[in-house]
C-alpha cells in the first residue's frame, strides 16, 4: 500500500476525466410495474433463465424503499411480480460465487412508532442459487454501507467502508476472509483501512468488483464530497488493487453526473450526484456503466473500458 502521496481532490479527478474524453453517450433506462422512482441499480445479470436488473424502488417523497427485480423486455425492464422484493432494502449489488447469487445492499432500520424515520442501516448480504432461493446470510457493523465481496483464489476478498475515526467521513478497508459465513458485524469491522483513496474532507466506497486477467481485483466505486452550499457530488472512479500487497494503482474517475442524460433530482442537493451500481465489459474496449442518477432514476452510459489500462499490470503472484 503507498501512503507516501495525498490522494488527488475529487474535482482534480473529475477535471482530469473531462480531458480524457472517454465517454459515448448515455440511455435511460425505463422500468415498468411501480410507480416510485427506480434507481442505484445493479448491472444486469442472470437467473431463471432471464435477465435482470436489481433496483432499489422509492417514493419521491421518502428514503423507505425495498429492492425489487426486475426482468428485461424489449426496450425496458418490468418488475417480476413472482421474485419477492427485499424490503427496507436499498442499493442493491450482485455478485456471482461458487455458483451462488450474492446480493449486497443496506439494510435501513426505521423507528418502532413512526415507519417513515430512517433510525440506522448496515450493508447486509443474501445468498441463493437463484432469485427464488435468497437466505440472508451476513451483516455489517451498524452505519456500514457498501460492502463488497469478490471469489479470490481459495478466498474471498471483502471491501468495507467505516467511518469515523481514522476513516474520517468514509474511507475503503480491506480483508480476506475464508468462508461468507465470516461476514458478521466484529469480522468485518476489524479489516485494515486504506488511506491511498480520498482526502480527509472527502469519502467513497467500493460498488462493484471484477477479477481481471492479471489477478488483479478492478474496483468501481464513487468519490464524494460536499460544497459549501452542503450540495453533494458524487462521481464514479476505478482502481486496480493488489489482494497480497493491497497496493493501489490507477484511481481515476470515469464518469460524472454531466455525462448522462439531463433530469430531475429527489432534491436540490442531489443534483450532481451518480451512484455506480455495476460495469459490464463489452467487445472493442468498451464498457457499460450502469448508475443511479441523481437519487431518482437509473441510466446507462458506454465508456472506454477502465480496467484495459490495469490489465497491463505485472501478473499477481500470491
């Protein structure tokens, strides 16, 4: 790990994005059977032999959401009425291990006597063969949002994000665990915290991990900050991290709330914010980035592959 440089600001990262010109336009994408919002979704992904995207589903008005599935049809998905939706469930991540569906997101704790008040919330995490078959399986500390795990070799790698303390308003931790079963509260808040990702008046966390070709682990995450108006931005950035030397190389941003497509926002404050649910690689170094868009709905956008740069990395050797 190199803690010998400060990490870049947010707006520095962003600034360097613009110049790059990587990105090549943005689509909404349109779900049918609610009528709240859908948006922080996953990237698209397999089971009972159709596609779907996880979407976190909410009122305009509120935060008290649950995760619903939903099913690709044509130009748009629609909400499977047979999947049972999470509920007080938000921002949902899937990962595929061992053959077994991981589902990631935070779990939100409501007050007893009055259901529309957010009291705490944690990353809680559920496992299945399919979409019918979800058992939860694990738990954050309390306050933990965006934990993420990936297969490794014979481990699986976790990404944590406290806060407080030497994490400072959030920061990214690190562990190997044996088993997914090790996911508890004590086991995850004793991973090592990294200090190579965001300035102290800054935060952001991992969304989505990849295994590349090189051994390396490609993590897409976001990076945030508050104005002075108390308006929050968050884009989206990646990085390619070493599991054995837990260095990090190559932390850039890749997109930003201009990049996609005008709309509205939940609120004023959330106007420039994008929430990274998922990258899929595609063919001629591109790639998909799927992201909730300014706390209201969900976009896609094709981008220059980010992890092509990392996969030119010297090989990982354990």
């Amino acid at each position: 790990m190199n803690n010998k440089t400060m990490p870049k600001k947010a707006c520095d990262l962003v600034t360097e994005h613009r110049h790059r010109f990587d990105v090549f336009g943005a689509e909404r994408i349109y779900f049918q059977g609610t009528n709240d919002d859908v948006y922080n979704i996953s990237a698209p992904f397999e089971s009972l032999g159709k596609t779907y995207i996880a979407g976190r589903i909410e009122p305009r008005d509120r935060e008290i959401s649950v995760v619903g599935f939903f099913k690709e049809a044509e130009d748009t998905y629609t909400l499977d009425q047979n999947v049972p939706l999470i509920p007080l469930f938000q921002d949902p991540s899937v990962q595929i291990i061992d053959d077994q569906m991981i589902i990631g997101g935070t779990r939100i704790i409501t007050d007893h006597d009055d259901p529309n008040r957010i009291t705490g919330w944690h990353t809680s995490f559920y496992q299945g063969s399919d979409l019918m078959d979800l058992t939860r399986i694990g738990d954050a500390p309390s306050g933990m949002k965006d934990v993420r795990v990936i297969r490794v070799q014979d481990q699986i790698a976790v990404f944590t994000r406290p806060q407080g303390g030497l994490a400072g308003p959030g920061k990214i931790g690190f562990m190997m665990i044996d088993s997914l079963f090790e996911l508890s509260p004590d086991r995850i808040s004793k991973a090592t915290i990294l200090s190579d990702h965001f300035r102290d008046d800054e935060w952001g966390g991992a969304n989505q991990l990849h295994v590349l070709n090189n051994g390396w682990i490609g993590v897409l995450g976001h990076i945030s900050r508050r104005d002075q108006m108390n308006h929050l931005h968050y884009a989206a950035m990646t990085f390619a991290f070493h599991p054995w030397t837990m260095e990090t190389r190559g932390l850039k941003v890749i997109a930003e709330r201009r990049d996609f497509l005008e709309g509205e926002a939940k609120r004023e404050d959330l106007q420039d914010v994008i929430f990274p649910g998922g990258l899929v690689r595609t063919d001629h170094g591109k790639a998909l980035l799927y992201a909730g868009i300014s706390d209201c709905e969900a976009q896609r956008l094709l981008i220059t592959d980010p992890y092509l740069d990392y996969e030119q990395y010297e090989e990982v050797i354990r």
